[in-house]
C-alpha cells in the first residue's frame, strides 16, 4: 500500500504510527465531517476526562468550532486559567510556543494535561488582540453546577458542562434553595457533554413527554421525561452563542414543551449525533451519524436555538429576574 511504498523508498526514516495518523485524519477530513476526531489509543484517557469533573491541568473545557479552531467554552471558578487573563471565547493559538492551529481537540486537550506543576504557556486571540497567559497545571475537580440564591424566592443554577453527576448535583442543589418564584438555568458558554445528563436536568422540570430525539438509517432514538413529580416553579432559561450541543438540547425542550422562556443569544447550532468505532489497535475514530431534533423536530444543527427574547449578555441578568416576575404573576392568577 501507498504507506509501505513511502516507508521503503523515502530518504529519511519515517515512523508509521505517525503516518498511519495522518492518513487517518486525512481520511476523516475528506468526508466533510466537521465534528469527525481520530483518538490514538494513548488518547483514550483525554476521551474520557471529557465527561469527567476531575482531572490534572488548567480549568478549561474546549471545543472545536466549524471552521476547525480550538476555543476556550468555558473556565473552572478558582483554577489556574480563571485567574489568568484568559476569557471563554479565546481562540487558542500556541502552546509553550507551538503552533496548534489545524491540531485536533484531542492533542491539544492532551498538551494542556499533565502532571501537576506542569508550566504551560498559551497564546490565544481575542479578535483582533493576543493574550498570552502562563500557568501551572494543577488536579481540578470541578463543578459542573454552582447554585445560589438570587433573590428571596429565585434560585440560579450555572451549569458549566454536562459531565457524570451533573443531574444529580442540581438535584442536590435545589434541596438547599428557596425556588418558589422560579429558577433560572444558565447555560451559558456551556459546550455540552453526556446527552443521559442534560436529558436527566431536563426531566427535573418536565414530566413527561419528548426531550430530544435522532434517527440513524432507519431506526429512531427518543429521549423520553418520565417523571412523576417535576418542579413545578417558573423556568428561564439563558443561552448565548457559545452555548452548543447538549446545552441546546436543553435549551430547546424547555422551548417546545413550554416549560421555560429561553433569554440571551441564538445558541451556537451544535446538534449532531456522534458515534464511536473502536479499530483493530484499539484507537477510536468518532463520526457524525444522526442530527437532533427538539420535541417539535426543529433541527439544531447549524441553526441553533433562538431565544424568545433577545437580550445582550450584559443585561441578561435582569431581563432574566424580569421575565421570571411575569410568569411567577401570571401563575398565581390562574
């Protein structure tokens, strides 16, 4: 094969795991698969940190934009990157001088991980400016969910990412809460995770009925709420243009079943179904193989969600506690 021929006649020695991964990404690249990822199987332990809330490096979730950037989706309070200078929406240049654009999310997830008191320097832009921020990796065991409590009678609920034990950590955390007069759910620059969790959030509040759905060939997956005892209190829910993938699943079932107002900007269009294929050495190649579809069978992909209001980040805060008012009025008159 054409890897044998450039192993046997090339001029200099070339080592075929490496060639074998270009040819792999290549191949991937060609399908137009924008969300498509190769993971060597020493990869596989970054794979599952992904959807894990406790890991060794900087306190920062990433995502690969259409274009194929590496970007910054959101920041761990009180880790290494939140005191940094870096901001969610940075594009990630270099690291300790390399340049990582065109790299997959998987390497540059590994580069970022390693050994505590690793010293990483990174270099991102932000628009037209570059910041460069040096820190130390240290072991983060984040937060998927920080609670609190807003206002006498309204609690919030910033969900960072989707990880293990995020549905359980809202349940946990509206035991302590006073939510009578509503809740409002902040997913912004949230870039998803396990689809099980933001289903699990989602039947907090809605009982029954469709959360998301997908259709592979010829058979349909339906995410159904089966809940018995939903919350009951009023819902906004906020989004922005980073808030993607099963954040928007989130976001849309609280739209179609009526169960929420969604405030903020349209959501980044993030709504594609991927799947694993393990190859024989083990390494794993995931691939787009489905698209979501909210309760109504909006698609996600591409268009996002569009808020029922439209508001700046900067007065989503109380646009946010207003909206809740009027649902909280108009509850008490029926």
């Amino acid at each position: 094969n054409a890897i044998d021929t450039v192993l046997e006649t090339g001029a200099q020695e070339l080592d075929r795991k490496v060639l074998e991964r270009a040819a792999i990404s290549g191949v991937l690249k060609a399908t137009g698969d924008e969300w498509a990822n190769y993971f060597p199987k020493s990869a596989l332990e970054v794979l599952q940190e992904q959807n894990s809330n406790t890991f060794t490096g900087i306190g920062v979730w990433l995502t690969k934009t259409r274009s194929g950037q590496i970007k910054i989706a959101s920041i761990q309070d009180n880790s290494p990157a939140a005191k940094s200078g870096i901001l969610p929406g940075d594009q990630i240049l270099e690291i300790n001088g390399t340049d990582v654009r065109g790299a997959s999310l998987t390497s540059v997830i590994s580069i970022i991980r390693g050994s505590t008191g690793k010293k990483i320097e990174l270099l991102v832009s932000r628009g037209e400016k570059k910041v460069l921020a040096s820190l130390s990796a240290k072991k983060i065991v984040a937060r998927s969910v920080e609670a609190s409590q807003v206002s006498r009678e309204v609690a919030l609920l910033e969900i960072s990412n989707f990880a293990q034990g995020t549905t359980e950590a809202v349940r946990r955390a509206l035991r302590d809460l006073n939510y009578k007069a509503g809740v409002i759910i902040d997913l912004r620059n949230n870039p998803g995770g396990l689809i099980e969790e933001a289903v699990g959030v989602s039947e907090l509040f809605i009982g029954r009925g469709v959360i998301v759905s997908y259709q592979v060939n010829d058979k349909e997956r339906v995410f159904t709420a089966k809940n018995s005892n939903p919350i009951q209190s009023p819902v906004v829910v906020i989004v922005n243009r980073n808030t993607a993938s099963s954040a928007e699943i989130v976001a849309g079932a609280f739209q179609d079943r009526n169960r929420g107002v969604v405030v903020g900007e349209r959501s980044y269009g993030k709504g594609s179904v991927q799947e694993f294929v393990t190859l024989s050495d083990g390494s794993r190649i995931e691939l787009t193989v489905a698209l979501f579809r909210t309760p109504s069978g909006r698609a996600i992909e591409e268009f996002g969600i569009t808020p029922d209001l439209e508001v700046t980040d900067s007065q989503v805060g109380v646009k946010a506690l207003q909206v809740l008012g009027g649902l909280t009025a108009l509850v008490s008159q029926r």
